[in-house]
C-alpha cells in the first residue's frame, strides 16, 4: 500500500525544503564586533607585509640570478648555483662554522652569567631596585657604541682599562716591565666574545630573573622545613622550574646573535678568522658587487633564523600554557 502526499499544487509532490535557518543576531554582531576590532590594525599588517615580505621575496627571486654588478651584460637565471656555491665556498663554510661558535659560546655562557647574577638578585637587600637597574644598562647600550667601547677603552694595547690594570697590579709588585698584550690580535674571536657576552647577560638575567619570581615559595619553604639544603633546593627544584625559561632565554639569543654583524665590523672588521656569516653577505654584496651570491647567503641565513624562531615560539607557547594552568 503507498502513501501519496496531497499539497496544494496537487497529489505526490515532496513538500518545499524548508530555508536554511537564519544565525542569531548575537552571531552576526559578534563577527561585526570581531571586524571592528581588526580593522585598525589592517593598516599597520598592510605595511608591515610590504616593509619585510616583498624584500624577502625580492632577495629570493635575486638569490636565483647570475648578477654582478661588475658584469651588467652577464645577467640571467642561473637556477641554485648561487646556493652550491655558498655551500662550497671554503670561505663561506669557514663564516658559517664561525656563526655557529660565536653563537654557543655567547649563549652558553651568558646564560651561565645570567643564572648566577639573577639568583643573587631575588634575595632581598637594600638598594636592590637600583642595582637591577644598573645591571640592565649593558644590553641597553646601542651595539655599535659597546663595540667601540670595548676596542678603544678596554682592549686598545696603549691605553686600554685592561693593559693599565696590568700595568697597575705589576707596579705594585715593584715589577718595571709589565705585559701589554694586543688582546684583538692574540685572541681575535674571543674579543668579540666577550663584548657579545657583556651585552647579553644582563637580558639572559631579566628572562631568569622572572622565572625566579614565579616560583612556588611555599613549597620551597615547606622543603626549607624539611631540612633540605640550599643546594637540594636548587638542584630539584629551582633548576626545573627554570628550564624553560633557559630554553626561551637560549632560543631568543641565537635568534639575534645568529646575526651579530656590529662587534665583528667594529673590532675585527672581519679579518683574522673572525668573519661570521652576515659579515660574509656584507663583503659579498658592497665589495665584489655579486647580489645573487649575496641573496642566496642571505636566504639561508633566514632559513636557520626561521627554524630557531620556531622553536622559541613553541617554547613561549608551552611556558604560557603551564603558566595559565596553574
């Protein structure tokens, strides 16, 4: 036995599909609301894409070109010979192998600098705001300037602060000859080693320095009562607590060290071994005139830069994902 449907337009028809329901009116103001709130900030993505973007995708398009200003008519695609030639190129090799030392040795010990001056300013003492200020000063120096200060009023070898201490200190052992080494030229790298790390450990201590503060006092102090020494505490929980504060404070530093181009100009200007990668890209592009050559070393430069800062990012995420869980 079948069934028909009766309308009124006649027998067996299927009834009209009824319209899609209409949103809410709180849907469509809250996307309204949404839009407002993102609109004044188009300006400002707009140029923001066009201030950093369209030069990356300028430098990469170059990056695959045979250009050398010294040879206008030999222009042309040449495809990835620029990367194999930065990859093979001996001197290149010898910048990236420096880029990676000078990086691990400045964050390394920075932070080893940064942990030790930050867990003996979380003690309370007098004057303790004004020396946290002090201690900042360094990494608000412009580097240029810090880079000047440390070639001329530290390691100069006539009248440098560290050739008249030793000159001090020798006089006061009643000793007519004393040293004066030319600490750039002795030990070149490790000049501007020690100019990266005095800028940097203070920025290593405010990340630690916040990491301190936001321990759980009361369990320290339950573990204080316990009996546990300061160095129990430390090891098992204090170090912990701090891991991933080392970790963002390691990340965010070889994001920017990766690109220290400001000591090694200054101090070195890149000769006696210490040429670094972005010193390399400036040689490559103001002194032989090779913009493809230049751009793909430049590319690869932002390549390494972009995988660390993925790694910070997640390492942020993470630190305020267990921060809000608490």
């Amino acid at each position: 036995m079948s069934t028909t449907l009766e309308t009124g337009t006649g027998r067996g028809q299927q009834p009209p599909t009824p319209p899609p329901p209409s949103p809410p009116p709180g849907d469509a103001l809250r996307r309204t609301a949404d839009w407002a709130r993102r609109a004044p900030l188009l300006p400002a993505l707009i140029f923001t894409i066009i201030i950093t973007q369209l030069p990356f995708v300028a430098t990469l398009v170059i990056s695959f070109m045979d250009w050398n200003a010294y040879y206008p008519d030999e222009r042309g695609f040449t495809g990835l010979s620029n990367y194999v030639n930065v990859l093979t190129d001996v001197n290149t090799r010898h910048a990236i192998w420096v880029t990676i030392v000078l990086t691990v040795v400045v964050v390394l010990v920075s932070l080893l600098l940064g942990m030790g001056i930050a867990l003996l300013l979380d003690r309370q003492f007098r004057g303790r705001g004004i020396v946290r200020t002090m201690m900042i000063t360094p990494f608000l120096v412009v580097p240029v300037a810090a880079a000047l200060v440390w070639k001329h009023a530290l390691f100069n070898p006539e009248y440098g602060l560290l050739n008249g201490t030793l000159t001090w200190i020798w006089s006061v052992f009643g000793s007519d000859n004393p040293p004066q080494p030319d600490w750039i030229t002795t030990a070149p790298l490790a000049a501007i080693e020690v100019s990266l790390i005095w800028q940097w450990t203070p920025f290593m201590m405010l990340i630690l320095l916040a990491g301190l503060q936001s321990r759980p006092l009361d369990v320290i102090e339950a573990a204080r009562i316990d009996g546990a020494s300061a160095w129990q505490i430390f090891r098992y929980m204090t170090f912990p607590h701090l891991r991933r504060y080392l970790e963002l404070g390691a990340l965010l530093g070889a994001i920017y060290i990766v690109q220290t181009f400001d000591a090694v100009f200054v101090i070195t200007s890149g000769g006696l071994g210490t040429a670094n990668l972005p010193y390399v890209i400036y040689q490559t592009f103001y002194t032989a005139h090779d913009y493809g050559l230049a751009s793909a070393a430049g590319v690869i430069t932002v390549i390494g830069t972009i995988l660390i800062a993925t790694l910070a990012l997640r390492t942020v995420s993470t630190l305020f994902q267990e921060e809000n869980a608490r």
